[in-house]
C-alpha cells in the first residue's frame, strides 16, 4: 500500500512540480536519475530490507549492513538500475500518468523476485 501511493504521489505529482511535465529527453533524465540515485537507493530499497527486518526480527543496524553488502558484493544497485532506468525512461515518455503505478507495481513483483534471490543467495552461501 505505501508504495502504491507513495510511487503515485512521486511519479504524478512531486516529480512533475520539480522537474516539469514534458516528455522531452532532459526533463525525462531529471526524472530518472533523481529517482534511481533518491528514492531507489536511498529509499525504497533500504525500506525493503528495513521491512525484512522487523519481519524476521533483527537488527535495523544488521538489515543495513546487509544491504550495503549486497549493494557491493552482489551488485544490488546496479541489478536495480538495469532494471530501472528503461522502465523509468518508459513510464515518463510513453506510459499515461493513471497508468505508471499499474506498470510500476507489475515490473517490482518481478523485482522482488530479483531481490530476494540476491539477498538470500549471499546468506545461503555463508551458511
């Protein structure tokens, strides 16, 4: 629920106030690349394995640390940007603004599979 409204009220509205409503290629690369380096790695993602935390019960300080070791060791945000930044690129020059939750929320369950397959494969081989 949080991301869905969170992303609407980022994609529809704070990102077309800060950076402009026009599908041209700078207002576009404003757009991704606040996004990629903010909300995707600052945000989002490390929400992800803060979540993960309270849900099996450890540390905030542990979830971080793991998150920094996938980001370096698994290459976590390169994964994401991979991903990401065509999306993104997509969403604000083709897809209709009611429609980019919709096709943001479908690309991320295909993230969430990729992300749970990087967080645990570094713990599966420690073990």
């Amino acid at each position: 629920l949080y991301q869905g409204v969170a992303q609407t009220l980022l994609f529809n509205n704070l990102y077309s106030h800060w950076f402009g409503d026009a599908t041209h290629w700078q207002v576009v690369a404003q757009k991704v690349l606040f996004n990629a380096i903010f909300n995707d790695a600052l945000l989002c993602i490390p929400m992800a394995y803060a979540i993960k935390a309270f849900v099996f019960r450890f540390s905030l300080q542990t979830a971080l640390q793991q998150y920094w070791s996938d980001v370096w060791q698994q290459h976590l945000l390169l994964k994401n940007y991979a991903l990401f930044i065509p999306v993104n690129i997509a969403l604000f020059t083709v897809v209709p603004p009611h429609f980019r939750t919709t096709v943001l929320a479908m690309v991320s369950f295909f993230w969430m599979i990729i992300l749970s397959s990087v967080s645990s494969r570094q713990r599966g081989e420690a073990k």
